[in-house]
C-alpha cells in the first residue's frame, strides 16, 4: 500500500490525487426528487374513491334510519299474522322425494323409535294427520331392549285391515318400543344420522304436510313447541301457571295458538298438557281450545291411549 498526505483542506481542490489513480463520479451529490411509482398512485386513488362511497353509503343509511320507526321490544307478533299466513291440512302435500330423497321407486320409510314407558303422543297425533294426506303403510314393533309393551301401544296405529302391495303405498312409518332416552327418527336407515327428541321430530313430521309459513309464524311454532316441552313438561309449578296464561292470552285473538289454522305448536302442547295433567287446571280460552282440539279425530284416538 502507498501512503497519503493527509487532508485538511477546505474543498476538493485542495486535495491532490495522485495521477496513477483513475476517477470515479461522486456519490454524494444532492438527492433528486423520489419518484412515486404510477401502479401506487392509481392504488391510493381507488382506495380513497372506496371510502369516499362507504362514506356515502353510511350517510343514506342513516338517514333511512331516522326515517323508520324503531319497533317496540313488547310487541305482541301475533297482532300482525296475517289470516292467510297458513295453508289449511287439506291442501296439497310436500314433495316426498325432495324432502326424504329420492329412492328409485323404493317405498321411502320413516323409523322412530320410542320409550314405551314415556309415549311420544305428538307423534302418533301426527301419524293420524298425515295418513289423512297420504297413503301410509304403518307398523309397530318391539325391541328386545323391552320386556313388555301395553296392548294399547302395540295397536297405537290401528288395524291396516286392507293389505296392498308395498309400492302402492307413498310412505312408510314404523314405530318400533325401544329402551331409549328420548325419541329417535331416521328416514335414510343406512346414511343419516338420528334426529332425536319428541319436538325436533314433530317439526320434520309437520314438514310434509309442505305448508309455507313467514318467518314470524314459524318462530311463533318453535317457541310454543319449546314451552310445552322445557316448563310445561319439565318446569315447576309456576312455570306451568305461567304458559298456561299465556296460553289463555294467545287464544282469546285466536281459534288455534298461531293463527287461525291447526300446527305443530297445538298438537304439541295439547299432548304435553294431556301427559302432565295439566289440563284441568287450564284457564277457559284454554278449555275451549282442546275441546277443540279433541273434536279432531287424530287427538281423540290418541287420548283413549291415557285412559
């Protein structure tokens, strides 16, 4: 290496670079202005035409706000029903193969099995309903889980006192006593899993009469489905009182608990009602609602079962 003389000048100039070394362009020159990558800028541009229009949107929301009444958390949606809400039983049936799937031409089978010791009696008002809307081949059997069976219960469905061959029929039911907690259904034996409890099986069963209901009406059915089931059937005393005034309530507007037609919410908790006893302590809207319900012959071959 060569040595330097050391450098304290004022500028380049007073510096003398030695002529053996070549030059190099300085690299310490003023910075230029950056350039801004065009793809960035047509980036940022989209960006705040985005929220420029979020902005617009959220001004014309609330405005429809202010404009809107705000409803009261009370109210009482059995005011706004409308009549026309709900189809009559007698109306046409679902579509069988959309709703259990299409089996080829095979009878399409629906399999419950049920606790003898605590009968299921939604579900056999619902069996005699919907035998009045299709052609059902009924049958009842015993499990070995089971030691014994009441004859009433054996001969839940009748006598089927004309045989036709098994494709005439539209559906199949068959109700076999088992020693299980709580009801089970299946209609595909091989691939679906069991729906289980009594009120998530007589909303599928209530399903196939293919009647259309708003949103509010069907929430109005679950509700009453699962108060007949969780305070009616398993609630205190109080509970009871409570559903029962309720009940009362909604039956002096109208002739059945939602509206002006039979549903799956009064077959539930008139069965509930039957099973706990409950009915004779029930309030007179409520009688005349299961008298109702008992001129109905699907109930009343149902609670000869109680007797």
């Amino acid at each position: 290496m060569y040595k330097v003389r050391p450098f304290q000048g004022p500028g380049p100039a007073a510096a003398a670079l030695p002529a053996c070394m070549y030059r190099l362009p300085c690299l310490y020159r003023a910075a230029a202005p950056e350039e801004v990558d065009p793809s960035l800028q047509a980036l940022e541009s989209r960006q705040e035409e985005i929220l420029k229009r979020l902005y617009e949107l959220k001004s014309a929301v609330d405005g429809l706000s202010k404009m809107i009444q705000t409803p009261d958390a009370d109210l009482d949606v059995t005011n706004i029903i409308q009549t026309g809400d709900c189809s009559p039983l007698t109306a046409n049936g679902a579509d069988l193969d959309l709703m259990l799937g299409n089996d080829y031409g095979a009878l399409k089978d629906i399999v419950i099995n049920a606790n003898p010791s605590l009968p299921p009696l939604s579900l056999l008002v619902l069996h005699s309903l919907l035998c009045e809307r299709y052609k059902i081949l009924s049958a009842v059997h015993t499990h070995s889980s089971v030691k014994s069976v009441p004859e009433d219960l054996l001969k839940c469905f009748g006598e089927q006192t004309k045989k036709q061959p098994r494709h005439e029929y539209q559906l199949g039911f068959t109700l076999i006593w088992k020693d299980v907690p709580k009801p089970q259904m299946k209609f595909s034996i091989q691939t679906m899993c069991p729906i289980e409890g009594e009120g998530n099986i007589a909303r599928f069963l209530f399903s196939l009469f293919g009647q259309k209901y708003s949103a509010v009406t069907s929430t109005l059915m679950d509700s009453w489905v699962d108060t007949a089931l969780f305070q009616l059937k398993e609630g205190s005393s109080k509970e009871r009182g409570a559903v029962l005034r309720a009940m009362n309530a909604a039956l002096g507007k109208t002739a059945w608990l939602v509206g002006n037609e039979l549903s799956v919410a009064d077959v539930v908790v008139w069965c509930v009602l039957q099973q706990t006893g409950s009915a004779n302590a029930a309030p007179a809207n409520v009688q005349k609602w299961m008298k109702s319900c008992e001129n109905l012959a699907p109930f009343s071959s149902v609670k000869k079962l109680l007797k």
